[in-house]
C-alpha cells in the first residue's frame, strides 16, 4: 500500500553514504522524495512519474564500463537532473562528455567561484565570489556534452558546476547535501522550487488525510484488521490512524513477550486504554519467548526467533477474534529502503528488524503499512497531528526484541531482572536531570562479562553495565551524547549501589556509523 499521489523527486542512488541526506533535505524543504538503487531506477521513473531527478554520489568511477548507470530514457523526459558528484560524471558520460581520474584530486573544504548566475545559485551566490563548498572526487570531468556551460569552478576542477539550462540539467561536483557547504540545502531549494517549479507540499497533515482514505480503500467497508501495539510511537500512530479511518473494526493487540521495560506493560496499557476507546488485547507470552531463546547468543538469531513468535501470536489472536483479515504495523522508511548492491551481490544485512519482511509469505494475513513512506521525525510530526498523548510521542524508541538485544549473548529470567532495575535508575536519573527530551534514545547493556571490585573490603565479581544515550534526527546516523561527568557518575554510583549483581558502569561512545545505535 502507498499513500502517495503527490509530486516526487526521485533520488538515484549509486551507493553514496550520502544519499539518505539527499532526501532529507528534499523532505525538509516540503516536498516528497524516494530513494531507488539504480538498478531499478528504469521502473520507478515510469511507476512514480518524477517531477525531477537527483542522482547520487557514488565510490565508482565513471569512466568505468562496468559503472552504475541512469536509465538513458531519463534524459528524454523532459525533467530536470541534478547530479551530485558521480551524479554529474554519469550524466556528463552519458551524454557524451569524457570524466577521467585525472590526478585534480579534492577531499574535504574547496572554494567554488561562480562563474555565471544560474537559478540553481539564486538569492545566494553570485557571479565572481567564492564560496565554501565539500568536495570527496578522485575523478573529474574533463569534456562537457553538448549543450552544457560552466557554472562554477574550483582550483583544481574546471567544471565543478555546470548546467544545460535549456533541458533543466544541472552538475556540481560538491556535496551541497553536508552542513560545510554553506548554503548547500539553499542550492536543492532551488533545484526544487525554481528550476522543477514544485509547489505540491509534503506535510503531515495531507499525509493523514492520504492516509485514512488509502486505508479505507484498502481495507473495504467489512474487513477486521488487528495492530500489534509496543508502545512505542510508531505502533501508536499507526493505531490511531486506522482507528480514524476504519473505527472498531481495529483490534489491537499488545505480546508482552518478557522483554519489556521495567513496568512498561502497565503503563502502556493504562495510558492508551485510558485514553483512547480502541480495544486492546494483553497478551503474556514471556514463557513463549523466554523458552525459545534458550541456549540462543547470536544476535540474529534471536531476532529471527522473536520476529517468528511475534507472528505465531498475531495468528493465535486473529483466529480468536474471529478472523482478522489485516496485520497493521509501523513500518518506517529507512527499513525499506533498499540498499544498493554492486556486481549482483546482495547488499549486507546488518540486522533484521522485526517488523520488516518475512510477514506476508507465513501469515495468511495482508500487511498494511501506513508508516512506510515516512521517517522517524516525520512521525513525530504526524503524531501531534493526529492528537497521540504526548506519553507515547516523547518516549524514546524501543526495538521490537526489547531487551533480549540489550542482553548480548544468552538471555537468562535473572539478567533481564538486572537489566530491567538498572535501566530504570537510569531513566529515573535522566529525567531528574531534565535531558530526556534531548536525548534521542538512552538505554543500559548489560554485558556477559563479569569482573572484580571491592566493596566494604569484599572482594565482588558481578557484571557490567554499559550505558548508552545517542542523540539523532532519524536513527539512521547518530553520535553519542555528551553527558556530564558528575551525571554520569552519579548514575555508576546508584547503580552498583541498588542494583547487586553490577559492580561495574562503564559509557558507550560510540556514534553510528561505526557503531549501530543498539548493541545487538
Ligand atoms: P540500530 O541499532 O540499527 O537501531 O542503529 C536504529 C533504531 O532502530 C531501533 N531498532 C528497532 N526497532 N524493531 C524496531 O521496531 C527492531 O527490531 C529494531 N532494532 C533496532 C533502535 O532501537 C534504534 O532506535
């Protein structure tokens, strides 16, 4: 299902880490964009009727035979393209200009002296002044196609910004998608608004409507649809967004499955039945869940299982209340994007979210999905749309295999117990603090590994606790946060003093990449 008939700027994606950013910057400026592998950029051109194209960066060179390519037709379309770095190579090749590895090498900060105005520069840059930009090229274009001026050029590269500004075609060699190219989100506004001309804003509000009228569509006037509820924004969202559109004819349903926060099962229901007249199920599986993890360490592993036993408990309920027809769940974007794959290989999984792929083949159940288009922030903004109590719009995110993750290698009844205590000091510490709000997501880990401390002159051998708190826009990249020392302190302390079996507390610092926000 997708919501979407609204005007899309399709972003090709040639592998560069950059390309996610891309389409931030495209969403934040209000309008609506997709990212698709190149590989399957020939079908969604003619699937999405792009209004206007961005191509990505990319580690290939583009003088390569083998390198990735945009469908030649793109270029026939009438529309505008913008390439960004191997973007601007592959549309210079492709349309018969020449790009080589020609030694004019430029990584990091380069200054970009404008050449010509150009309405991709307007209101900002102008003619004969040098400007800031982010360069990362090993290769350069050295011939422009047919139809192409230089708009902008650096030290080492001629043809750092050029344009055919009759067919809407646009290069720049910078990154205008990273925060050191001054102006850089200014540039894809332009692109955007003045050189595509987009009008047709992506808010949340028309998103909702979108929404609740494609669920209506989808479901039909009779259908039951059942929504597993974590507690977590997500779910929530999606709960009151069929709720809307389809009223008692949604079940929801929330699988305690052991591996929940101190607490957290109460709370949730208390607050989304106290609040909203959706019915909801409490299903207790702890048993279920504990029992399979038995003997189980590899991360993988144990998400499959849970993401398994999940829908062997959906199944249970569906059938108890009579048949449900739809399994509604909160699906985001960034769990859908595809990753691009060189040379036919598959791209790396590096973990299985439970709620993604793998539903529809065992559950004879259709998914509804009506989250999948957005980002995390998005729904953020489409919760306070749709009135969600701000319980569920503040609290940080929770994965879906809950603290069986935060438990790397085997989950024992008597770690999560550990866990479960030490996470809500933690908490409790951080909301005294007054940072909840400014942390993205905050957790503990406790770690399979014991070491020795001393304690009122006793020698202790207990486990350690790692503390984590990431701040983020989305999930999708992070950095650690910056707690204070006495902060941090303060919480080690309570910890080994209320929790006995940690004699050890020990801070993550680790941003994403490298590191993964969970640690499993
Ligand atoms: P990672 O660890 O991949 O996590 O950096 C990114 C964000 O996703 C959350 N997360 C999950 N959410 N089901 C979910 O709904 C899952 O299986 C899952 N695994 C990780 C994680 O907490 C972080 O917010």
């Amino acid at each position: 299902m997708s919501v979407i008939d609204i005007d899309t700027v399709l972003i090709i994606d040639f592998g560069s880490q950059l390309t996610r950013l891309i389409a931030r910057h495209v969403r934040d400026a209000g309008i609506y964009s997709e990212i698709v592998p190149f590989q399957s950029a020939e079908d969604a051109l003619v699937r999405i009727k792009p209004k206007g194209v961005i191509l990505s960066g990319s580690p290939c060179s583009a003088f390569e035979r083998e390198s990735p390519r945009a469908p030649q037709k793109l270029f026939d379309l009438s529309i505008p393209v913008l390439g960004i770095c191997y973007g601007e190579h592959i549309m210079c090749v492709q349309l018969g200009g020449r790009v080589e590895e020609n030694g004019n090498r430029e990584f990091g900060r380069a200054f970009l002296k404008v050449e010509a105005n150009s309405p991709l520069f307007d209101g900002f840059w102008e003619k004969g002044f040098s400007y800031p930009v982010w360069m990362s090229h090993g290769d350069s274009v050295i011939a422009l196609p047919k139809g192409f001026d230089v708009i902008g050029t650096s030290d080492r590269t001629h043809f750092a910004a050029i344009a055919d500004e009759k067919r809407g075609f646009y290069g720049i060699q910078f990154h205008p998608e990273v925060h050191h190219t001054i102006h850089g989100v200014r540039l894809i506004q332009n692109f955007l608004y003045k050189i595509i001309g987009l009008k047709d804003r992506w808010t949340m509000a028309n998103y909702q409507a979108r929404a609740i009228s494609m669920i209506r569509e989808e479901v039909g006037e009779k259908s039951q649809v059942i929504c597993g509820l974590s507690g977590g924004i997500d779910s929530a969202v999606v709960a009151l967004l069929l709720h809307k559109a389809i009223g008692n004819r949604l079940t929801c349903i929330l699988v305690d499955n052991g591996f929940m926060r101190k607490k957290e099962v109460e709370e949730v229901i208390s607050i989304f039945s106290g609040t909203y007249d959706i019915s909801l199920l409490h299903i207790n599986a702890s048993d279920l869940f504990m029992n399979a993890l038995k003997g189980v360490t590899s991360p993988e592993k144990k998400r499959k299982i849970i993401g398994g036993l999940f829908i062997d408990v959906f199944e249970e309920e569906a059938r108890k209340i009579g048949g449900a027809d739809f399994l509604a769940q909160g699906t985001l974007y960034p769990d859908v994007i595809e990753s691009v794959s060189f040379n036919g290989s598959p791209s790396v999984t590096i973990k299985s979210h439970h709620n993604v792929g793998g539903l529809p083949q065992r559950m004879n159940i259709k998914i509804l999905e009506p989250l999948r288009e957005l980002f995390k922030d998005e729904v953020r903004i489409l919760a306070r749309e749709l009135g969600l109590s701000e319980y569920f719009i503040a609290r940080h995110p929770f994965p879906g295999p809950g603290l069986a993750v935060r438990c790397p290698g085997l989950v024992t009844q008597e770690k999560l117990d550990i866990l479960c205590e030490a996470d809500a000091i933690y908490m409790d510490e951080i909301c005294k603090a007054g940072i909840y709000k400014a942390i993205w997501q905050a957790f503990t880990v406790l770690l399979p590994v014991k070491t020795v401390g001393v304690m009122g002159d006793k020698r202790t051998y207990e486990y350690v606790c790692a503390l984590r708190a990431v701040i983020s826009v989305d999930g999708m990249t992070a950095d650690f946060y910056h707690h204070d020392m006495d902060f941090l302190g303060r919480v080690a302390t309570r910890i080994i003093n209320e929790v006995s079996s940690i004699n050890r507390v020990v801070y993550d610092v680790t941003s994403k990449p490298p590191g993964t926000i969970e640690w499993e």
